[in-house]
C-alpha cells in the first residue's frame, strides 16, 4: 500500500453565479440556501469534518460576503440567545462554531470556471493531496461521502472523484469516466469528458462534487486551458494527470441530491424534512394533503 499524507485540507469553490436560482441568488449566495434550517454549506463542512479536514478554504467572489458572516462568531446573537434562555440554539450554534484560524478565503475575480476556482486557492493549499467539495451536491448516508473517500485514497492515492451511475440522457451535465472493471467501489480511469454528447460518452459513469486531488492538478490548471462551455474545466486537469498521478473513479455509497438544480434542491428538502422527527408527521400529513385532489372552489 502507498503511504500517502493525510488529508487535512478541503477547498469549497462557491464562487459561482448560480444562475439557475436567480432572482433568489441576486443577493444570496445559493450555498447558503437551506434544506429546512441549515444552508448547504453547512452539510458540506460537517462531511469534511467527520473526514478529518482541519482547514477550510473557501473560493468565494463579490457577492458573497454573506457566506463570510455566516461562517463568523456572532457574540451579539448567542448573548441575545443566552439572555432569552435558549439554550438549544445557542448549543447548535456552539456546535457548528469553526475553530479560530481554521477558515480561510481566496477570491476567484472571474467566474471562469470550477476548475479556474480552484487553481485561485494554490497558494492556500500547498503541496499535500487536498480535498474538494462542492456544496451544491448533498450527500446523504450513514458514513459521510468524503469519510469513505479519504479511506479509499489511503489504498489508491493520486487524485480519486466520486463517481455514480446517471441516467444516459444526463451525461450531457457532467464530467464522464472511462473506467476499467474495478475491484469493489474503486476503478482505474483511463478517460475523462467533461459534458459529452450521449453518443460521444464513455460511460454514463458521472463524476460529482467530490474528490481528493494530487497538488500535481494544480500544476495542469496553471496552463489555463479553456474546456466545455468556455471555462477552465477541473476535469481536463484531473484528466490530465491520467497516467501520471493517476485517477480513480470511487463509487460512493450514499444518497446524492443535486441541490444546484430546483427539482434536486425541492427533493432534498422533502427527504430531510422527513427525516426530521421534530416535523415528519406534521410535514407527512402536509404532503398528502397537497398531494389529495382538490374539491373545486366554489
Ligand atoms: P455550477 O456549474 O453549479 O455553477 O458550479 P453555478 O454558478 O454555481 O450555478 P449555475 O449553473 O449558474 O446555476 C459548480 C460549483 O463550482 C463553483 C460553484 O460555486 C459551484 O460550487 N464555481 C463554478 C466557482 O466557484 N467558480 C466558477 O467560475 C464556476
């Protein structure tokens, strides 16, 4: 087995537009859009945490300070909560407080892409393999995506992405594997396309928001090469490294809802409301009502 370096930093690129949500983005950061009571963002800092990530950098742009008052200590908050005697909510806000000195920001001046987003992080990321993680693709499972991650890349090492099976009309929408027959959840990938045509496809073997990289990624993104869609693409640098650092595919267990589109981000909503024991009845009973037909109004 390769003896490889913990990974203890992760880079959240959320310098993103997000257009599909406008006008709602207009002034608020899409990651900071919750599923029932919690942004994104935080799902995706509680899986780096349970990973073992220690730093947390986020790629943000203009538009975006809300993300960093969210991410604050807010004194004057838990001093109104602690006067008022809540002491639930001043315990939840202890509990996802970030430690001192364990956030830190670039900016990406441009949207010029994921890929270019994560290349404005390389000075705050060095030269030990990090992680990624885009907020907008939920995970849900009982051992967090990235924990299952960190372990596989202890047996591959190199650059390894998450990976699931999409529907062959979808693959238009992502980066796509050409993997080999792999052993378990891990394969070889010998090919990479970000967003092929369906019959130009490998596989329908879709890459989504999750991957531990090689420093060596950084290197091929400072060659700035324009990919699909006009913008610096992270899967033609990971593709890249095929060969060199190498790449595997690793077929997560878990449930992915894709929170940057509206249908993923509704059912993301409906599946952790009712997982919440404080709102399933209310929420089920609320649900088939909606879903009864309707006695016309007279
Ligand atoms: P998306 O492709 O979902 O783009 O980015 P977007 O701008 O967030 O949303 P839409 O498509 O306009 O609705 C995937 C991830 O990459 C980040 C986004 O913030 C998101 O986490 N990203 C994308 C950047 O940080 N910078 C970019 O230039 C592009």
């Amino acid at each position: 087995m390769t003896k490889q370096s913990k990974v203890t930093k992760a880079v959240f690129p959320v310098a993103g537009l997000g257009t599909r949500f406008l006008p709602a983005t207009k002034s608020v950061p899409k990651e900071l859009l919750p599923l029932v009571d919690r942004p994104l963002i935080q799902y995706a800092i509680e899986e780096a945490r349970a990973a073992g990530i220690k730093e947390f950098i986020f790629v943000t742009a203009r538009g975006k300070s809300a993300l960093e008052d969210y991410l604050d200590h807010a004194p004057h908050l838990s001093a109104t909560l602690q006067n008022g005697n809540k002491t639930n909510l001043l315990a939840e806000l202890e509990r996802i407080r970030m430690p001192s000195g364990a956030v830190a920001y670039a900016r990406q001046d441009e949207p010029r892409g994921l890929g270019h987003a994560v290349w404005c992080a390389r000075h705050l990321i060095g030269n030990n393999p990090f992680a990624v993680i885009l907020p907008d693709d939920v995970i849900a499972g009982p051992t967090p995506c990235l924990q299952q991650m960190v372990e596989a890349h202890g047996e591959c090492g190199g650059n390894l992405v998450a990976a699931m099976e999409v529907a062959p009309e979808m693959v238009g929408s992502y980066g796509i594997l050409d993997a080999m027959p792999g052993q378990g959840r891990l394969s070889a990938v010998k090919g990479m396309i970000e967003k092929p045509s369906p019959d130009s496809a490998p596989s329908n073997l879709a890459v989504v928001g999750r991957y531990i990289l090689d420093p060596a990624v950084l290197d091929q993104l400072s060659k700035q090469t324009i990919g699909a869609g006009g913008e610096i693409q992270l899967t033609d640098a990971i593709a890249a490294e095929i060969g060199r650092s190498g790449v595997h595919g690793y077929r997560f267990k878990g449930q992915r809802y894709d929170c940057g589109s509206k249908a993923g981000y509704l059912r993301a909503t409906v599946a952790f409301a009712l997982e919440r024991p404080d709102l399933r009845d209310d929420f089920q009973a609320c649900l088939a009502s909606i879903a009864k037909p309707q006695v016309a109004a007279v």
